[in-house]
C-alpha cells in the first residue's frame, strides 16, 4: 500500500497548482461565478484519502462526469480506477485529459447507472462519488448498490462539496453566491438545489437503503463545517467477514 505521507505531499503539489492560477484571477478579474473560485476536487480527494484511507485494488468513481476526481485521486496514489457514468461523451473527455497526463493505464470507463451497478457482488475497494447522488433516479437503490458491489472491509464516500482544506476566502465567495442565487430569477431551482444536499436527506436516503452503519459529515450547500468544510458526505464501511462461528 502507497505510504499516506507520500499521497498527502503529492495532493500538496496538485494543490499548489490549483489555487494559484485562481487566486491570480480573482485579483486581475473579479469573481463572475463559481468557476472562477479554485478547483474543489483535489480537496475532495485528499479528504478521501484521509477518510477512507483505501486500501489499493479496485476503485470506482461513480457519476465520474470528465474524471474531475478520478484523475487527481490516480494522480495522488498511482491506484488505477474506474469511471461509471450514464454520459459516455463525459467520460470520453476524461480519458483524453488521462492520456494527455500519460496515465491511459491507469483510468478506464464503463457507461452505466448507479442503480444497475455492472460489477460483481463484493469485488469493489472503494467507490467514491462527488456531486452525482444528488441526481440518480432513485438514491437509495443507488446505495443498495454500492453496498452490494462493495467487498468485505471497502468503503464508500458520497456526497458534494468543497473538500475541508478549501480556502476560506472561497468557501465564504460560494455560500455568499449561492444565497445571493436564492433570491434571483432562477430562486426555485436553487432552493431545491439546496433542499437535496441537506445532512438531514442524506441520512434519509441511507436509512431507505438499509446501510447497517454510515456517517453523515457536513452540514449542506451553504454552510462551512469545521471539520468536512462546506458540503454534505455520507461515509460507510461494508464490514469484514469474520473468521470465527
């Protein structure tokens, strides 16, 4: 198993690279949205990292979109991974950013849903899944799913959010954004934007899955937790079989 300490220095590295340029931005530009703020994902990943502390073999990323966590989390531990997403053009894009970063070897893609899993029962290390639960058919049976998928001992980290380490100064530019978008034109779509990343609906979706244990981290779409930073994340553990009667 790759050392932690060497996952965290390289996450510092992908982390320096991707708050300068927006930092630069900022300063020369002004704020016109969300996507002038700094990349989120390679804080996401190493709150992964530092939650699940995953052990090395099979991993997926579910809803992958273009591998905005796919590759950052390949980039940090040299583990290879599999993107499952319904967009198969997505995921094409994010196979030729891996190509362009020379790790083809290392990322694959499977056009599929979260409630139709196509893998085997108790095969999959980890399943990690930003921003993509918010938007299945049917949650829990997604979940149901990741359960099932998951070998003894895998763990699973869904949700959305910032990642913990995320600049404060970001962090307040998002939630001041987003509230500012629950009193303009589109206000209908944000509420319930909003409405689906509460803890309280997380806990919901995982209590209809039936999970034997899980744990809700973070307190929504705008809100800073001291702890997960802003966001909402369910972690779960499927547990180990035991050897004993």
């Amino acid at each position: 198993m790759t050392n932690r300490v060497g996952w965290m220095a390289l996450l510092g590295s992908l982390l320096a690279a991707s708050l300068a340029p927006s930092q630069a931005a900022d300063a020369s530009q002004g704020l016109s949205g969300e996507q002038s703020l700094p990349n989120r994902h390679v804080y996401v990943v190493q709150d992964i990292l530092k939650t699940c502390s995953p052990q090395k073999g099979f991993w997926v990323d579910l809803g992958a979109g273009k591998g905005q966590i796919s590759i950052p989390l390949i980039e940090a531990t040299d583990n290879p991974l599999v993107m499952l997403d319904p967009n198969a053009e997505a995921m094409t894009e994010g196979l030729t950013t891996a190509r362009e970063k020379k790790l083809e070897h290392r990322l694959s893609a499977v056009v599929g849903v979260a409630e139709a899993m196509p893998f085997p029962d108790n095969t999959v290390d980890l399943v990690v899944s930003r921003g993509s639960i918010f938007f299945w058919d049917d949650p829990a049976k997604g979940l149901r799913e990741v359960w099932r998928v998951l070998r003894p001992g895998g763990k699973a980290y869904i949700g959305g959010g910032a990642g913990s380490g995320y600049p404060k100064w970001a962090v307040e530019k998002l939630i001041e954004g987003r509230q500012r978008k629950l009193k303009g034109a589109e206000a209908e779509k944000w509420k319930r934007f909003i409405e689906l990343r509460r803890p309280e609906q997380m806990k919901q979706w995982a209590e209809a899955a039936g999970l034997a244990a899980f744990q809700v981290m973070g307190k929504g779409a705008v809100s800073d937790d001291p702890a997960i930073g802003q966001g909402v994340w369910l972690f779960f553990e499927k547990p180990s079989v035991s050897l004993s009667n």
